[in-house]
C-alpha cells in the first residue's frame, strides 16, 4: 500500500473540509468520509502512518491528523473473523 499516496487523498479531503466555519463538523466530515468511501486497508495503513511517521515524502495536514486522532476508534476497522 503506497502510504504516500493515501496521505495525499486523505489531505485533499482535509483542504475541501477546511474551508468549514465550523471546525468540528469539518473533522466530522474527513473522518465520515474516509470512513465511507476508503476500503478497510486503507483506513488502517493511514491509521498506521500516524505512529510510525515515515521520513520525507509528504507531511499529514494538520486538519487530517486532528480528524484521525479524534476519530480513530471509528475510522479502525473491524478485525477479520478468524475461521
């Protein structure tokens, strides 16, 4: 999963939500967003950039990383059913 790419959707999705006066309901928004529209893996190889920070490449906006810390129980998904 190419992490710098997601970051990179995941901050176009920051800058349209980030023109909301309202803050919270722009974090809401990002995280509803991913949380809808962004496949399991994706959510949690995103998620996963926010512990281990890779070097160079392109940096998380700060309105991403304030709606994925914010939002983080709902954006994980749900562990697979071990059969």
């Amino acid at each position: 999963m190419d992490t710098q790419n997601l970051i990179d959707m995941a901050n176009r999705i920051g800058d349209f939500f980030d023109s909301m006066p309202d803050r919270e309901e722009a974090l809401a928004g990002i995280a509803d967003h991913i949380r809808r529209f962004w496949e399991p893996r994706m959510r949690r190889a995103l998620l996963t950039s926010l512990d281990e920070p890779e070097a160079g490449g392109i940096e998380m906006s700060a309105i991403v990383r304030e709606a994925l810390v914010k939002h983080r129980e709902s954006l994980t998904p749900a562990a697979a059913p071990v059969v």
